[in-house]
C-alpha cells in the first residue's frame, strides 16, 4: 500500500527541485573530470612525442603545442571546477533546507585529494616544458619560460598549503556533522545517480587506467610504442567523453 501511494502521488516541488540540482551538478563534474582527463592526456602525449624526436625542427612544433595545451589547460580546469563546486553547494544548501541535512558526502574529501593531485601532475608535465624548448635550440626562450615556471611554483606552493588547510578544517566539519546528524533522509522521486551508473564507472576507470599509462611512460617507467601512445590517448578521451552520468 504504501509503495502504491509513493507511485501515484506527485512529487514534491522541493523533491523535484532537488532532482533538478543533482542533475545539474552531476553534469558539472562530469564536464569538470572530462577536461582534467582531456588536458593531462594530451600534454603527457605531446611531451612523449617530442622527447621522441629525432631533429630540432620536429621537437619546435610539439613543444609550441605542449605550451598551449598547458596555459589552456589551466583556467579550463579551473573553470570547470569552480562551476562543479557550486552546483554542488547549491545541492548541498537545498537538502539541508528541505531535510535539516544534506547527504554524507562522505567520499568528497577523497575526490578533492584526487583532484589537488591531478593539478600537481599538471603543473608538473608544464615546468618541463621549457626543457622542450631548449631541446628545440631556443634557449632565450627556454630561460624566459624556466623564470615563469619558478614564479608559478611559488605560487602553486602556496596555494597547495592553503587547499591542505582549506581541506583539513572542511574533513573535519564533515566528520563532527557525521557524527550529530544521521544524514539525509533521503528522496524516493530521486531518479538517483544515473541511467548507466555501471557503465559510466568502468569508463571512467578506463579513462584514468590510460592516463596512468600514459604518466608512466612519460616518467620513462615503460616505454611503449609510438602507436601505442597514440592508443592510450584516444582511449583516455573516448572513455571520458563517452562517460552518460
């Protein structure tokens, strides 16, 4: 009877409001993970390739586009994690208006480690640019991009401390709302996480197995094949922009 009721009346407007933000920001995280799989993937490619180079002439092309990709990459995870941020805040301020508490959330500081080590990667594959450059007999160049490189890692240092902090303090609001609330009630017009939630995972984790190869071959851990590179990249970016959340 009472699963009969459930079905036959209407949502809530708040229910369906609440649906509609979830919607929302699983979007935004989909966009925000497919640009941060999109701009290591390519720039761990191109380095690879141009460390592979035989002259000067075909290292100069590669480390051009090694830069761009770098300073494009940038504010493109940037923006698209802000955006994923707040619709998640708007999520998160709507549940505990309509049910006193949000959900757990409990598996958020875990993603927003695994995001900071992402940035770290990229940050990493662009203070070797300059090297490229170098390696393309433009040194004036290279030393005018080394000098931007030790500006930024100034300022990435400081900004990684101040996300641990950031992070520190907001795991353990987490923790003590844990430990007051039992959680979200929940919502049984949710139409929950996603229409394929099994396959988005495995795509997603093909995605991040091709990226790590791709970062192990270019920390020289292994070194694969120029076709298989080539693989590797286009299963990292078909795997993400395929992902249906």
């Amino acid at each position: 009877m009472t699963v009969m009721l459930l079905t036959e009346m209407a949502p809530p407007p708040g229910a369906q409001e609440v649906a509609g933000l979830r919607a929302t920001a699983r979007a935004a995280r989909r966009g925000a993970l497919v640009a941060l799989t999109a701009s290591i993937a390519l720039l761990t490619t191109v380095q690879l390739l141009a460390d592979r180079a035989a002259t000067r002439e075909q290292t100069l092309p590669l480390a051009v586009l090694s830069l761009a990709l770098f300073v494009a990459a940038l504010p493109v995870m940037a923006i698209t994690q802000y955006v994923w941020g707040t619709r998640a805040r708007l999520v998160r301020r709507r549940e505990r208006e309509l049910y006193a508490a949000p959900r757990s959330g409990r598996l958020r500081p875990l993603t927003r480690l695994a995001v900071a080590a992402c940035w770290t990667v990229t940050l990493l594959l662009g203070w070797t640019v300059p090297r490229l450059f170098r390696d393309a007999a433009l040194p004036a160049f290279a030393d005018a991009l080394s000098w931007a490189a030790e500006a930024l890692s100034v300022v990435s240092v400081a900004a990684g401390v101040l996300f641990l902090l950031w992070w520190a303090r907001d795991a353990a609001g987490m923790l003590a709302r844990a430990l007051r609330s039992g959680g979200s009630p929940g919502d049984p017009w949710d139409p929950g996480a996603g229409t394929r939630p099994g396959a988005g995972a495995a795509l997603w984790t093909g995605a991040a197995v091709a990226v790590v190869a791709l970062l192990g071959a270019r920390a020289h851990l292994w070194e694969p094949a120029t076709g298989v590179v080539y693989a590797l990249l286009t299963a990292a970016l078909v795997c993400g922009v395929v992902t249906d959340e």
